[in-house]
C-alpha cells in the first residue's frame, strides 16, 4: 500500500492521504512545483524546502534532450545532478512531444519528432521512456501517452485514447521487465494517464481501460488545455469517480487556486501547475485576497508585504513597493522572489486544504477561501 | 577616527584596517558588491550576508530616476527599501550621468540630463546630491564629480578635475549645513574623489587640493575606464601615496582579482566592480585556478564543484555539469548561483588578503594566489 486515505470529508469526495515513496512520505493533497528543465525556475532546492515542497516535477522529454540521458545517470540520477534530495514525479514527455517538438509522427512501435531545440531527429517508445525515467531515478514516472487538442473530433479523441491505452500497457510490461532485471526499480512508481479529451464516454472508457492494468495511481491528462473552465471541471467531475477510492489521482497540469479547490473536492490528490513560477517571473502574485499585478503604479508606495499571512521570506523580508521596483526596473530578484512567494502560497493553499479535511472543515474552509480570494486582479 | 589602520605589510603599501559606521565595522581591505538599482543582481540581502559582505554599493542617479526619492524616503530609507541592514556606500552618480544619460550639459551650478529611462530632463547640484544621498540613509556617500574618458585631452582633464574640486568643496559645505539642521546626518560619511584621467600632474593637483577639503576617506575615480592596465597601476601608484595613509582608499570601479591584489599592495582599502555579477550572469565563474567559462563542452559531466575550497550555496549543493546545463538551458538560476559563487569568491579573496597582511604573509598570499590563478580562461 503505498497511498493511504487517512481523512474523508463527508460532503464531497475531498480525501487527505499520504504517498509512500522510498525517498519520503507526500502528504495529500499536495502542490507539486514544476522544475521541467531540472530546476523550478529562478529557485534554488532549499528555497523549495522552505516553501514546503515534498516532491517536485521534471520532464523526460526535456531532460532527454538536453543535458542528455548520459550526463544525468553520469551524475548519479536526476535528484544528484540537480540536488533535491525528495521525490521526484517526472512527466513522460508526450505532451511535449506533441505540442512542443517541431514535427511528431507516431510510428508502429513509436513516436518519432524533431527537437525543438535543435531540430534534431528523435523516436522514442513507451518502452524507452520508461527506462529513460527509471535512469532518472524517477520516484513516479509516466507512460508515453498522447494528449489532443481542443477541441478535437470525437474520432480523433478515440484513436488516441486507443493508442495511450497500448502505451500504457506497453509501458507497464517495460516497468516489470526492468523490475525483473533489477529489483531496486520496484520502488519506482508508474502512474497510469487517463486521457479521452472532453467527450465523457471516452474518459470513461478510458479510465475503465487504465483500471485493468492495475496501476498504483492515475493521472488525468489532458486538461486545461484551452477547454472552458465549465467543461473541464464537467470532465473532471465523472473522470475522477471512475478511478479507485483507495488509489492516488494527479490532475496534470491545473491550476488556479479555485481550480484546486474544486478538484480537490472532485477527490483528486495531486496538482502541479506552471502558474506560480511564470506568473511570478512576470509580476503577479497570488495572495490570499486575490491576484496583484505588480507593476501597477499603485504599488509604488505600498509598503505592505505581498501577502500579510505569508511566512515566506519575500513577504517576512520586503514590501510592494520594493517588489514593484524591481519589475519595474527590470531585476530578476523581483522574479526570484515573486516565484518563491507564488510557490509557497500554492503548496501552502493545499497544506491548509489538508488541514480542514483533517479536521472536517473543509466545506467552511473552501467557502471562506472563496470569499477571501478574488479572481480578478484586485 | 572613524577609520584604524590595524596592521602594515612590511614590503609594500598594503594594510588591514577597520572602517567604523553606525550600521557596523567594515573590515578592509573590503570588496563591495554592486546593487546599483538597490539590489545586487540575483541575489538577496540574506545571500550577500552568506557570502561575507560587510557593505554594498547603490547608486544615486538610477535610484533618484527611479524608484525616485519620494519612494525610498517614504519606505524610511535605502536600507528598510531594500531590506539590507549593513552599511550602504552610495556613489554620487556622477559617473552615470555623464556616461549613461542621454544628454548631459554641466550649466553654472550643477548638471542637466535626460534619463537614459524616459529621456525626462533633470538638473541636479552637487548640494541636491548630498541630501538625496543623507535622505537615503547612505552610510558613506559621494559628492558629484566629473569622470573624463580615455582618452581626454590635458586641457578637458584639467577643466574636469576643477569643476570636480569646486563640487567637492560644495559638497561638503551642504554636509556640513545638513549636519547643522539635524545632527543625525554626521553619522554619514562623506568621501572626496580624486579624478584626473591619466594625467600625473593633475592626479597629484587633485589629491592636493581634496586634502585641504580634509574629507574622512578618499575615492579615486576615473580609472579601468578603458585605459591600459600598466597605465591604470601607474596612475594608482602616483595617487594612492598622495592620499593621507591614515584614512580609508576606495579604488572604484576596479576590478580583476590580480588588479585588487595590486591595488592592495598600493594601499587601496576598499573595492567595488560588477565584475563578478556581471561575468556571473553570462556564464563565467572565478575559481583559485582562473575563470571558467560554463557553456564550454568541456563542462558537460563534470561533476567537480565550480571551485574546491569555495562554502558558497553553489559550490556545496551543485556540479559545473549541472551549472552547464542551466546555463545551457537559459536558466536563470545559473547566473543566480554563478553570482553568488563569483561575489563570494570576491569578498573571500579580499578576506584573505586581510588576513594575510595581519599575520604578516601578504607578499607569500600573493605570490601564491597568482601562480595559481590563470587570467586566461582555464
């Protein structure tokens, strides 16, 4: 049993639970901050620490490109090389590799595409990025998998659930081969992705399928990626039910604050979002009253911390006005620290979350948050 | 005595000293790190304490133009602004207004100039940048001087150094009726600065003429501002000894570790160059052995620490393959870590230079500091 559902709340299907992974425990729901290219942006792994991160994100398809799979089991895995000793849950790539690389084919046995740094060519299988993300020294890794378009034709959604489905098949049996081969891989921990677009029988379907392989967690891909929020939480609200009660759910890729809360009460486990990060390198902040754009000229004088109920060491340390100047004049501290302010506010977002569920709260704590926060730039 | 001279190198110029503020000691001689826009670049105020910084630089030209006066004197000062608790030196601007405005005319009492930000036309006196400077809280400031460019003629070096002279002597008058007003301001430490290009005779005229002036420490400005580096030794050792040995030396502006050790040994106490955030941020570190430069192939999988006997964040937690990457990968959190690796080997060198003249091995330390480092990229 590596999840345990420790806490239930009694109107909706919010869970709190812990994840078992052999470098530490993940407490749930749990904020995963992105660090796709071997570092969260802008932030250094004790900077993560002290914003309260227990595992972070990297991405195969990226790291595969560049430093190169050699140079990262060269330096002894993913964690040495980039000095963060916690878990690590990387992505497999594929939504890079169709959204991103300059050219994608899938192949019989594959997907072959053109680097977007380089425009070198490359083609890998699910097979392949499974052992790319074993040498990672991934903790959680990801199947191949193919993530659509919105919106995409129902045909085109199920030839692609049809082909995430072999993957993952594929990808388990490469997991187990590996697993015969070296039993240290036994402690990595291969999610299944469910994919299936906006159209609510293919989720199903598609969920249906995944549970027959018997993965120890899932993932829900292919979110948030341009769909009204309305239809995504539609999706999100008959795919999440269709995954086992007693297994983790990853919703890939969302989001913001509201978005959290309403997918944790959906049942779902495990966010990562590049939102903290980019936001925050571009002078928006997310406080506990809503959003600030910093480079408003009425910060100029504000000498209030971005948020009053922040720990973090950009609000224990500078105020507005500091923060807007150094947009304003172009520096990256006001990147660096805006990144570490957002961070801390999302994994601490979730931190609370945890605790009203723990404390069979969570009904007055989300309303609460909703009538603190609001969405628009306050 | 705001300033001791504790310990003379027997063979040459040098000596450790201690610099009093009210803000605390400043043990030289010093390296000053550039926070020109109030804030060193990429790093924060906790990270420059790590590193050893004793003071930091800031400037009263782009902080005056922006974030304004209004601005860091309602945050209560350059220090609650910006959040750093040590001594602040803040350079007149001078050097910037005639080197980085638009435009720039010296009229009858002081200078005009269109901001390099917004083209606004400006007109400050020397006796408005000395409040500007006391209303910043600066711990030591400078008066506004004139810097010539290499190379200038004798007869524009000598119209500068006069102009320089009388902003001197006005600079300190208004110090003086400042202090008058309000006692508080004679806590803050004015500086005269000897300019005179490469001109012998106007470096010796210059030093002469701020001596009668009797300012508690002295700048020498002008120099690594394109000239020779023989040339640049040359004018220091004709200007250094014409300077009071009981008072601080601030060489500005200079420079490359072999320059400082230089500068030391012509008795120079105090040092600032944004040498080491500068190449930081672009990929060149500075080790024991010489610089390297990070984005050579070279670099890919090696895993040693950018220098082995360096305690600095980067050198404890990350290998040059992993700084390679980021900066590789243009990510900012190579010149992040490159800075501070850079600053503190900076501040370190000047720490042990300090400490070698105290325990009488300054010609050894140097000797040996130079057969090891490479100028050359390594």
């Amino acid at each position: 049993m590596i999840f345990q559902v420790t806490h239930r709340d009694a109107r909706t299907s919010a869970r709190a639970g812990v994840l078992k992974t052999s470098r530490g425990e993940i407490h749930t729901p749990v904020f995963m901050p992105v660090g796709t290219q071997a570092t969260v942006k802008a932030l250094t792994s004790r900077e993560l620490l002290e914003a309260g991160a227990e595992v972070i994100l990297s991405n195969t398809y990226h790291l595969y490109l560049r430093p190169g799979v050699k140079v990262i089991e060269g330096a002894g895995g993913l964690h040495s090389f980039m000095g963060w000793d916690k878990p690590i849950l990387t992505d497999s790539g594929g939504f890079q590799i169709f959204s991103l690389a300059a050219f994608s084919k899938v192949r019989k046995d594959g997907v072959e595409f053109q680097s977007h740094i380089d425009g070198s060519r490359h083609f890998l299988t699910p097979e392949e990025v499974v052992r790319i993300q074993c040498s990672f020294g991934s903790d959680i890794f990801m199947p191949l998998d193919e993530c659509v378009k919105y919106p995409s034709e129902e045909s085109v959604v199920e030839k692609s659930v049809e082909l995430t489905r072999q993957w993952a098949g594929r990808s388990k049996e490469a997991w187990r081969a590996l697993v015969r081969e070296d039993g240290r891989f036994e402690k990595n921990i291969l999610f299944g992705i469910v994919q299936g677009g906006t159209i609510a029988r293919l989720r199903k379907e598609a969920a249906r399928q995944l549970l027959d392989l018997d993965f120890p967690g899932y993932a829900i891909g292919g979110l948030s990626v341009g769909e009204p929020n309305e239809l995504m939480a539609e999706i999100l609200s008959l795919t999440a039910p269709a995954l086992p009660a007693e297994k983790p759910r990853y919703l890939m890729g969302v989001g913001m604050p509201l978005d959290l809360l309403e997918a944790v009460s959906q049942g779902v486990d495990m966010f990562d979002c590049v939102v903290p990060t980019r936001n925050g390198r571009h002078g928006t902040v997310f406080t506990s009253g809503g959003r600030l754009l910093l480079r408003e000229a009425k910060y100029v004088s504000d000498l209030r911390p971005l948020d009053e109920k922040c720990p973090c060491y950009a609000c224990r340390t500078h105020s507005r006005a500091y923060l807007r100047h150094l947009f304003n004049s172009e520096e990256h501290l006001g990147g660096r620290l805006a990144s570490l302010h957002n961070l801390t506010f999302f994994i601490q977002l979730l931190q609370s979350t945890r605790r009203a569920i723990e404390e069979k709260r969570f009904h007055e704590f989300r309303l609460a948050f909703e009538r603190n926060y609001n969405e628009e730039d306050s």
